[in-house]
C-alpha cells in the first residue's frame, strides 16, 4: 500500500505542475465592452489599468473563488474610486442551475468598493439554495476587486470577520459530542451507543439536511493547488477537514466515518428495519483497492484541470439536494436498494474518506506508537458470527457474490461521472459567458 500511495502523491505533483502551467482567462474582450475605445495598459499578467485622453477611467482583473461544484473566475472593472464597475463571469465551474439565476446576485454587486461588506444575504443577493456557490461568487468580485487594490491607490483590504454560523456551530457540537463519547472507558456501553446515534441523527439533520455540508473531496484538491482560502470565511471547512484527517482515536481511526457522516447516518437509517448492522459487505480487500484507485484518479484529474469541485463523486448532493448526474442517481439508487439489507454499502464500495483513512492510520499508529492491534474501539454493532446452518451459508454466499457485482457496477459509473465531468473541462470553458453575464453601471 505505501508503494501505491508513494505514486499517487509523485502522480499528483506533476498533475499540479502541468495544470499550473494552463492558460489564464483574456481580459481584453471584457475591457473592450466595458470601456470601448480606451487604452489597456497592463500591470501584469491578470491586472490592467485603463485609460483614455491620458487619464485612468478604470481598472480591470480576475477574480476566482469555488463555489460547491467547483471555480469560478470573474472579470472585475472598478472605476478609479474603486468601485465595482463591471461584471462578468469568464469561467464558470459550478452547478448549472447556479448560473442560471445568478444575474441577480451579480447586479447587487455593481458598485461595490473592495472595502465594503460581501456578506450573502445581508449585502448581496443570494440564489435561493446555493448558498457557498453564491458566496463564491461574491467573493470571486471581491478577490477581484482586492487584486486592483494591491496595485492602486485604492483603498487595504478588510480583513473581515470571522463567520460563525448554524453550520459551524452544528459542526463544532458534533465534534464535542463525540469527543465525550468515543472510545472512553469510564462511559457505559450503552449511553455510548446513545451518543453515537445522537451524533449520527445530529449529523443528519444538520450538515445534510439543513446546511447540505457533509465532507467532500473538492476542498482538500482545493487546497492541494496552493489556494487556501482565507479561515475568517471557511472556518465550517477547516474544522471539518481537521477532523477527517487529523482527530482520530487510539486505533488511529478519524471518529467522522461512524460517528457524525450524515450519508452513513442515512444508509444506517434505511437498515434498520432488516437488520442490516449485522450484515457486512465481502470482497473487502478487492473494494479497498478500487476507493484508492478512484480516489487517486479524482484527485489527479482536478489538480490538472484545476477544478476541484469536478473530482468530487460523492453522492451526498444527489441525496440531501437531489442534483447530480444521472450516473450518481444511478448509484444512490443501487446504494439505498443494497442498504436495505447490508451494512453501509457506500462506504464499503466507493468512499473517499474511507480510502483516506485506511492510508492515514499506519502514520496514525506510528504516531502513537502502538500495534495495531492495541487500543481498538469498544464495538458499537454487533456482526452476525458464529455456527450457521449450511442452508444459510450458501444463501451468505450468493448474497455476497450478488451485493459484490453491484458494487463493480457503481464504481464503473462513478468512473462515467468523471468521464463525463471532466470531458467538460478538456473541451475548455463554456463559450459566450461574457455575453450572458456582462453587466455595468453605465447605460449601453
């Protein structure tokens, strides 16, 4: 396994060199529609000043931030006040449906200095259930416009404050809960099992059903690109991603999986009736593999095209906000038929953070220096063991074989997904966005 991941990491660096190396978007189309006949001087690369008869008019750069599918990079114009002038989006990465209605959110934004608050939905319009995508947006303009800043006389950046709300204290609560309940002795068996299902319904409720922010591979890419956005705006994100890969227990265990996933919570919901915590899935070591390939594949495909929201093959959104592909509708339908009846297939099959995990913990163990198989969890379910009548073992054995064959037939289809996503990045960027998307404060 240390072989394997030794080439996914040396795989990844040179994905990260060549997708570095891409083209940046051309800001000229967008200053010859925002200032026609002025002069583009440029400050470097992405940043331009504009003039005409001799006096700056304007300022022109890009702008990129992520919104939940992906990047999404603006042309910003500010006037020499600097005020938001113009608008435009140049490359766009996220949901469709986003962009769709997010002509409004970006008219809120002309006029807008770089110092003034971007708040969503306090300063800003918001599309109605696309809340980090239409924060990304924003802060796209804002990137922009704080680019201009550091090259002008305009005005510092705000720092801004740090944004706390349901769903960093819902998060910050879960990871309390478990903290108290995980792995302490002095905690009885069954107030633990308690915890643990208040931690999983809590999960549920909040960071699936109510905020929509379960853990998701694009913003670890995110951050293997180099861009670290700032905490005062990502707190929810940090401390998620902390707790996936730096808390874990004394097996060396991430405490995130069992006790507060809210898809895990979901699957386990959906078992309950049948039984399915004393069923677990076979072929575990041919499955393990297949989530590291996935994985490995993903990873590698959004650091060369820069997009990691398009790496992203969970099929959390498919369930908690009913979007995705038809390739992860398909999959969330044989997940929740074969949940039913065996223990968390989703995890079992397909799962990133589970591969993740099984390559942290030998560092893990090594930290804590013990064997592997010292400090292991107090069990938490039951696994059916034991003599079975001979009738019931042919039965195990063809469900086994059964469950196995839909699970190679998800992992093709999240291989379908990726294909298809990122077909969309190697054919470049959609077309003709300035022209839908352009909007400025002086009339045509």
């Amino acid at each position: 396994m240390g072989a394997f991941w030794a080439m996914a990491l040396l795989s990844w660096a040179g994905a990260w060199v060549l997708g570095a190396s891409r083209p940046q978007p051309d800001l000229y189309p967008f200053m010859m529609k925002a200032w026609p006949g002025a002069r583009y001087e440029a400050l470097d690369a992405t940043r331009f000043e504009v003039r005409r008869d001799g006096r700056v008019v304007g300022f022109a750069a890009t702008g990129s931030d992520y919104g939940y599918g992906g990047p999404m990079t603006l042309a910003v114009g500010l006037t020499p006040e600097g005020r938001i002038h113009s608008l435009a989006v140049l490359e766009y990465r996220d949901t469709p449906d986003l962009f769709k209605r997010a002509r409004g959110l970006l008219g809120s934004l002309l006029g807008k200095g770089e110092g003034d608050a971007f708040r969503v939905g306090d300063d800003v319009d918001a599309v109605s259930g696309a809340t980090y995508s239409s924060r990304g947006l924003a802060n796209a303009a804002l990137a922009g416009a704080r680019r201009i800043a550091e090259r002008t006389p305009l005005a510092s950046a705000d720092p801004g404050r740090v944004q706390i709300g349901g769903a960093e204290l819902a998060l910050l609560g879960l990871v309390v809960l478990t903290a108290l309940g995980r792995n302490r002795r002095v905690v009885p068996p069954r107030l633990r099992r308690l915890l643990r299902w208040l931690a999983l319904l809590g999960g549920l409720a909040s960071l699936g059903i109510v905020f929509n922010d379960p853990w998701v591979i694009a913003f670890p890419i995110r951050l293997m690109t180099g861009d670290w956005p700032a905490w005062t705006t990502h707190l929810f994100w940090y401390v998620l991603l902390g707790t996936v890969l730096v808390s874990f227990s004394r097996s060396g265990k991430s405490p995130y999986c069992p006790w507060m996933c809210p898809f895990g919570s979901a699957q386990d919901l959906v078992g309950l009736p049948l039984g399915a915590q004393r069923r677990r899935l076979r072929a575990t070591r041919l499955f393990a593999w297949l989530k590291r390939v996935l994985l490995w594949v993903a990873v590698l495909l959004g650091l060369y095209y820069r997009t990691p929201g398009a790496g992203s093959y969970e099929i959390f959104g498919t369930l908690f906000r009913w979007n995705g592909t038809s390739w992860q509708f398909a999959v969330l339908f044989f997940v929740g038929l074969v949940a039913l009846f065996v223990r968390r297939p989703f995890c079992h099959w397909l799962c990133p953070v589970d591969a993740m995990e099984q390559g942290l913990r030998p560092i893990r163990r090594a930290l804590l220096r013990r064997r592997p198989a010292t400090g292991r969890p107090i069990p938490l379910s039951v696994v059916a063991d034991g003599p079975r009548r001979p009738g019931l073992v042919d039965i195990e054995r063809a469900r086994g074989r059964f469950t196995a064959a839909i699970g190679l037939l998800c992992v093709l289809l999240i291989l379908g997904h990726l294909r298809e996503r990122f077909d969309v990045q190697a054919r470049g960027a959609p077309e003709n966005l300035m022209g839908e998307t352009f909007l400025t404060l002086e009339p045509k």
